[in-house]
C-alpha cells in the first residue's frame, strides 16, 4: 500500500491565509501583466497613426512598447507559474512512481525557488544602482531607467512567494506533484491536457 512521504494535509490558520494571500497577488499579478501587454498594444497603434496618417516623429511609443512587454514577462510570472501556463515537460514525472515523482517535485520547486531568490538579490541590487545612479535611456525619450527595471525585482519577488505556496501546498498534501494525481495514467494526463487545449471539447 503506498503512502506518501510528508503528505499532513490539515486545518492550519496562518498558513491558510499566507496562502490565500499570495494566490490573491498571483491573481493580481495576471491582471497587471494583461494590461501591460494592452497598453503595448495601444502604442504600437498610437505609433501607427502618427508616424504614417499625420506624419509626425514618434519619440516615447518604441520604448514604452519594450518596458511593457518586459514588464509583463516578469510581473505576469507568479500567475503563469500559479496556474502552470508555462512549457512543461512532465515525461518522466508520468512515469515513475507517487514517492519519486513527489520528491522530483520538492527538489525541483525548491532548486526554481532558490534561483529566483538569488535572481532577485541581484536584481534589486541592479535596480537600486539604476536610481541611485539616476540612469537614462539612451533613446530620444530619456526614460529614467529605474521605473521599468522595477518589475524585474517586484516579479522575481513575487514568483519566489508563488514558489514558496507551492512547496507549501506540496508538503501538506493541498495539491498533488506536478497537478497529477496517484491514480492518474499518462493516458488519462494527456487526455485532460488535450481536453484543456480544445477549450474542453469531447
């Protein structure tokens, strides 16, 4: 009979709302990252009209685009990792045992979770530089470069909580390693994947 290490799944408060807490930032997090990428979209078309209707030299539209999709990238990331939007690859996970396949999940969460916490040491360290220093772009606009490398600590932070609600999650058996179930097949994992893929069409 299989049982599963560190699985202690119970009522704990502190815990609880921790959790809920970074959920809620995560969720934050998409929404913010989804308006960046509009307001991407709204300059490229401000560009558009003003380079090529009223012929006129655009000047912020360029840079403003590159810190929005940059911004996004980082800031979006606890969201994409909460929901598991990213590439991945869960080959061997579906084919070993429920024992390996949690600790292959533990390992692999908490190696992720202390490279973004060394990212982001260094990426703080990078920004705090930028506005000391008071860096400029060297475009035409001159932004000041400490606002938009802002997201580069500000979403490495945030993932690293995510990573950490995981790990959490993980131990007090909240939620299985890599979503799969014990009694869950690589048939029945490709199944939900490709149900998900249709927009979950039989």
């Amino acid at each position: 009979m299989h049982r599963r290490p560190l699985s202690f799944k119970q009522a704990n408060p502190p815990m609880d709302g921790f959790i809920r807490a970074v959920t809620f930032l995560s969720r934050v997090t998409g929404v913010v990252g989804a308006l960046l990428i509009g307001f991407a979209v709204f300059a490229i078309c401000d560009m558009v009209v003003e380079r090529y209707i009223f012929n006129m030299t655009t000047v912020w539209q360029i840079d403003v685009v590159t810190y929005c999709i940059v911004g996004a990238t980082f800031v979006a990331s606890p969201y994409v990792l909460m929901t598991r939007g990213h590439v991945n690859v869960d080959i061997l996970p579906l084919h070993v045992g429920p024992t390996t396949r949690f600790w292959l999940a533990l390992v692999t969460s908490l190696v992720a979770c202390a490279f973004c916490v060394i990212a982001f040491v260094l990426c703080t360290a990078y920004w705090y530089q930028a506005y000391s220093e008071r860096w400029l772009s060297d475009t035409v606009w001159r932004s000041r470069l400490w606002i938009p490398l802002l997201a580069m600590p500000v979403g490495l932070c945030l993932v690293s909580l995510q990573y950490i609600v995981d790990i959490l999650a993980l131990l007090t058996g909240r939620t299985p390693p890599f979503g799969i179930k014990d009694k869950e097949s690589a048939e029945d994992v490709a199944r939900a994947h490709a149900e998900q893929a249709l927009g979950g069409a039989e």
